[in-house]
C-alpha cells in the first residue's frame, strides 16, 4: 500500500509542475577549458550531514544519464548547449568517486535518447527476475539516480490540467503550442509516468536531478545542521523520493560558458567533487542542496534558483565518496561472511567485446552494459553461467550470441557490426538512395592541418544518394528548366556521373529534385561509417577497389558503380575515384576546431565550398583517404568535379 500511495502522490503532484522552455546562450569554443582539478573547489566543511562509512552504503548504485543537444523534429526550440558536456562529466563523476559500477551506468544522448530507449532503460529498473545466478537485480538496499538535460515543457489537458513532459531526442512538438496536449502525449515522456516507473522498483532511495526549470509547490524539506547519526541512519531505512531541478518556473537555462556545463550542472559537478575530498563520509542529497542552491544563486546572478523537493516520503537518498585508486566493494546490509572455501578465490568472470560502435545498446540478460570492452561480473558460488548477449544500433543488424561466463577466466568477442541497408527512390530524378541511421562517428583526424582534431559528431538519419548525380539525371533537369546541359567528355554515357557543374548548378539542381547538398559531415559518415574507416571498404588500402589507379591510364569518369567492392559500409558508391563531390558547407580549415557536437552545418559565411572525395586521376593512397578535405570557388567547374544528393 505504501508504494501504491508513492506512485498516486507522484501522479497528482506531478500535474503541478510547469516546465519552462530551456534556452542557451552561444558558446565561446575558443576559449581553453581548465581541467577540472584546476579550478578552485568550494569548501568540502560546507557540508554538515557526515556519518561513519561503515554504517551507511547502498549494495548496488545504478544511473540513467540522459543530455539532449538538439531536437530535429521540436519546432521553436534552441539547441541545449553542453547537454552531452553535462552527462559525460556526471558520468565521470559517479564513477570515479562515488562507487557507482560502469555496468550500473547508462548513457543515453543525442539521436540515441529516444523516447522508446529512456522508457526501456526506466522499466529496467523494475525488473524482478533474478539473474542467472538467482540473485536479485535490484534490492531495497539499492539506490536509483537519474539525471536529464534537455528540453522539457508543461501543456494544459482539456479539462485544464497542467501536464509535465521531458522530451526526448525523437519529441515532435511545437513548444509553442502549450494547450495542445495530443503531440506530447504521442511522442514525449509524461513526467507522472516517469515516476511512476521509478516507484515500482524495488529500490528503496530514488533521485531525479534535471538540468531544468520546473514548478515546484512542494515544501523544501527541514535541514538539521546537526544531526545524529541515529537521525541520518532512520532517514537511510525511510524510502526517499527526490527532485532536484535547476531552476523555478518562469526562470531559464543557463550555461558556463568559461567550463562548457550548464551553469547548475557545473556547480553540482563542483560540490559533488568538493565532497569526495573527503572520502568515505556519506553525505545526504539536503546536505548537497544547502551547497549547491547557494552556489548557483551566486554564480547566476539570482537568475537562477533550484529547489528541492520530497515526494510524499521521509527518508534521504545519500552519496558516498570513495577512495581513488581502491576497489570500490558495495555495502550491504546485513552481508553474510562468504564461506573460507571462497575466501583468496576469483570469483569475478571478465567479459571483453570489441568492435561495438558509438550509440550501440549493449545487453546482457536483457539487462544494459555501460562498459562492453571492460564488463565484470561477480559469481559467486558459480563456476560458471550461460548469458545472452544482443547488441542493438538503428541502421545495423542486431547482433545476438549465446555466451558461457566463467570464473576467473576472460571472455574476448569481437563483433563486425553490418548495417542494415536501407533503399528508396527519389520520384523527381529516379535515383537511388541509401539510408544511414542516426547516431555519433569519429570524424576528421588528429595529427594537425585543416582535419584536426579528430571529434565526435552526432548525426540524424538522413537518405543519401547511392551514386553521384549522372549525365542522364542532369539532362533531365535541363530540359525541364530549358537550360544549357553543361559540356561532358568526349564518350560519356548517361550513367557517366555528371561534371563541369559548379556549387551553384548543383545547388540548383537540388532544389529542382526536391533535395540538398550534403554537409561534409554527412558526406564523411556515409564514406567512412560509424567506425570511422580510412577507406569506404576498410582501414587497409586496396587500389583495386577505386575508379582511378586500377584503370592506369584513366582519361576520365567511368560508370557509376563500376566498382561495387569500393562501396561503403552504407553501401555508396564512387566516394573514391570517378569523381570528387561538392558539400553544402562553407570551407573553413580551422571550422573543426569549432565544430558543433550535433549536426554541423559548417561556417556561417567563407569564399569556397568544401569538396569531398577523390576523382579518376587521383592514384594515390594518401589522395584517397576519407577524412581529406578540399574547397573551390562556388562559380569553378571542373572535369573532375560533380555532387551527390541527401533528403
């Protein structure tokens, strides 16, 4: 009855809360970040609420991480600058002082935090069939934390109940429209079923910290200065339910530009390592606001004021800091002594899977693993368990194995994950296109000159051209225009790719087809694939898979997808060889170094457009690497020049 009367009190407090819409200010990526022991840390004695580490500890820490930089679908929306900056250093965090486990720890941001995975990864938590060793996943004496960053709103039911959302990666809404609750429902996260599945688990302390400004009616819960440790352990046994959010409604988001955090985020990372300078002293979550709502309030000039609150419960969830460079091993309550024949074993198995790629879910048990190449697992009495193993990426083939786990040993996988290929035809010009899935790649090099440094960019799904545009596609759009078809080489063929078009006949074109340009960063995963390959078809240089070297004495473009094993792991053809290719951006040499995180769009303004690929009279390996870079006034055309589309 207890819980039922948690789940109802979340339900009716819930529709109280008002989300204002995030907004951001611009970054300044030029500026150096200082490494975050560098700056000056508030004073660990701020923190009043200690007590001994042997009396208070949960046996298992587990944490959804959820930062959502940009919404494609979300109309009236700012991107929500250093949202994925946010998680990444949460994450560090957690685990480095706070003993959370890397396998009790998932990420979702980006293009991955959909709707469907934030409600999966939620539903986990209240799984209550034992694992294979016929332990509990979850028990009273574990503790849930999840932490969201990104946009979030309240809209007005029809009977004119106010109704909070999050709004996950893939929300389709207008911000705008706060009275029509029906896109939100259909595509976003009701914060009362948020709750809802966090109050089923069986976990007994729950915490959510949002990045966010909400309403919030509930009354800041009392902080005793001086507590006993009696008081603190009668807290720990109560169940806890706890919001921290950013801000109050009516106030807004703010960033640090100087740290690349979200200003409150920033200050919880600050108090959080302030407090792990003092390893071993458990701390509660009232003791950290007393810190962090001061911290903020002076740092954001009063613009910002976060609040605390407790949902219909007593009790205080709690951090515990431990110390570097030791095991971390969880405290239980009331642990049984592991009989002596266990005693000086290794009862750990180790679990090492390599090839996954960025964005992928890796499950284990159906359970999610945060750190596949590094996974271990304690067995206990168990010399040995069977597991299922299934890694999962949109655009890929999901890849399922059955594995045995034994103790002290070291379980190596390497997976090849294959794309799931994808086609549709554009009716307009009857080209064939390819899908690549959304997700991050490694995009450009390190190592100096205009493709450094190598960083990691988070794409949407998008539909790109299988081939270049063709002669034939071309004379298509000329003759329906009524403009001159631009002169090709002597002998060319209608599926000969077309040339001697400059940026802006291409652009035209695209406009005629109902399509783009693609921006180079598109261009580069649709070559290089989500692993970053230096090559379409690997990292290993083979001549015979371009058309240009193998042909000797080439004089021109050829066929398009005259050599199929050229193809990229997205199956697209001529990216190397036949003929290079003009991308919608700007060039600009110094633009990655300034490169936004999600869906670059490139310069703002320059005097060349970026070309991407390498042409019929380009022989060498160094010429057709990938990650190269090129430019060209917008207004030249070339021989060895022609464009691709994307929608």
């Amino acid at each position: 009855m207890r819980n039922l009367s948690v789940c109802i009190a979340f339900i009716i407090l819930a529709a109280a809360l008002s989300i204002c819409i995030l907004t951001t200010s611009q970054a300044s990526d030029q500026e150096k970040v200082k490494p975050r022991h560098e700056r000056h840390p508030v004073d660990a004695s701020q923190f009043k609420n200690l007590v001994k580490a042997s009396t208070l500890g949960y046996t298992h820490a587990h944490a959804l991480l959820i930062g959502i930089r940009d919404y494609p679908k979300v109309k009236n929306s700012k991107p929500q600058e250093y949202a994925l900056e946010d998680v990444e250093d949460v994450r560090d965090v957690l685990i480095e002082h706070y003993g959370f486990a890397k396998d009790n720890v998932m990420v979702l941001t980006g293009a991955n935090a959909t709707r469907s995975k934030i409600d999966s990864a939620l539903a986990a938590f209240s799984n209550t069939t034992p694992d294979a060793s016929g332990a509990a996943r979850f028990t009273e004496n574990d503790c849930l934390l999840v932490y969201f960053s990104g946009l979030a709103q309240t809209v007005r039911s029809g009977n004119g109940d106010k109704i909070g959302f999050l709004i996950p990666a893939d929300g389709d809404v207008d911000l705008k429209e706060t009275d029509n609750a029906g896109p939100y429902v259909g595509s976003c996260l009701r914060l009362d079923a948020v709750w809802a599945s966090l109050t089923t688990s069986p976990a007994r302390h729950r915490l959510l910290i949002a990045d966010t400004c909400l309403q919030n009616d509930l009354q800041t819960p009392a902080i005793d200065e001086h507590p006993t440790d009696a008081a603190l352990l009668a807290l720990k046994d109560r169940p806890a339910n706890q919001l921290i959010t950013a801000g109050a409604n009516g106030q807004s988001r703010l960033t640090d530009e100087k740290e690349k955090h979200g200003l409150f985020t920033e200050q919880l990372l600050e108090a959080l390592e302030a407090r792990a300078a003092k390893p071993e002293q458990p701390f509660t979550v009232s003791d950290l606001y007393s810190v962090l709502g001061a911290a903020v309030l002076k740092s954001g000039s009063g613009k910002l004021t976060p609040h605390l609150g407790n949902f219909n419960a007593e009790g205080e969830f709690f951090f515990k800091p431990h110390r570097l460079g030791t095991k971390v091993v969880a405290v239980a309550a009331e642990e049984p002594d592991k009989p002596a024949a266990l005693e000086n074993v290794d009862t750990n198995t180790n679990l090492e899977i390599t090839g996954v790629l960025p964005g992928a879910t890796v499950l284990l048990d159906n359970m999610p693993v945060a750190d596949p190449a590094h996974y271990v697992e304690d067995l206990g009495r168990l010399t040995k368990r069977t597991a299922e193993l299934s890694i999962e990426l949109d655009g890929y083939h999901t890849e399922k194995r059955s594995l045995v786990l034994e103790r002290g040993k070291t379980l190596k996988i390497p997976i090849t994950m294959k794309t799931e290929v994808k086609t549709q035809v554009n009716a307009r010009d009857n080209a064939e296109m390819v899908y690549v899935a959304p997700g991050i790649f490694r995009m450009g090099r390190d190592g100096g000159g205009d493709t450094a440094p190598q960083h990691a960019v988070d794409l949407n799904g998008y539909w790109i051209y299988r081939y270049p545009v063709t002669v034939g596609q071309f004379k298509l759009f000329c003759t329906d225009l009524k403009v001159a078809m631009p002169q090709q080489p002597f002998g060319a063929l209608d599926d000969y790719p077309v040339v001697n078009v400059s940026w802006d006949d291409a652009a035209a074109y695209c406009a005629w087809a109902g399509v783009r340009l693609p921006t180079e960063a598109e261009w580069e995963k649709a070559a290089r694939g989500a692993e970053g390959r230096d090559f379409p078809w690997s990292s290993v240089w083979d001549p015979a898979r371009t058309a240009s070297g193998r042909f000797g004495a080439l004089l021109g473009p050829i066929s398009v997808g005259h050599v199929p094993l050229g193809a990229s792991p997205y199956e697209v053809h001529d990216l190397v060889g036949n003929v290079q290719q003009w991308c919608a951006d700007w060039y600009d040499a110094l633009s990655y170094s300034r490169s936004q995180g999600s869906n670059p769009q490139g310069p703002a303004k320059g005097r060349q457009r970026v070309i991407r690929g390498s042409s019929w009279k380009d022989k060498s390996e160094d010429s057709a690497r990938c990650y190269l870079r090129a430019a060209d006034l917008p207004t030249n055309k070339s021989i060895r020049l022609g464009f691709r589309c994307v929608k």
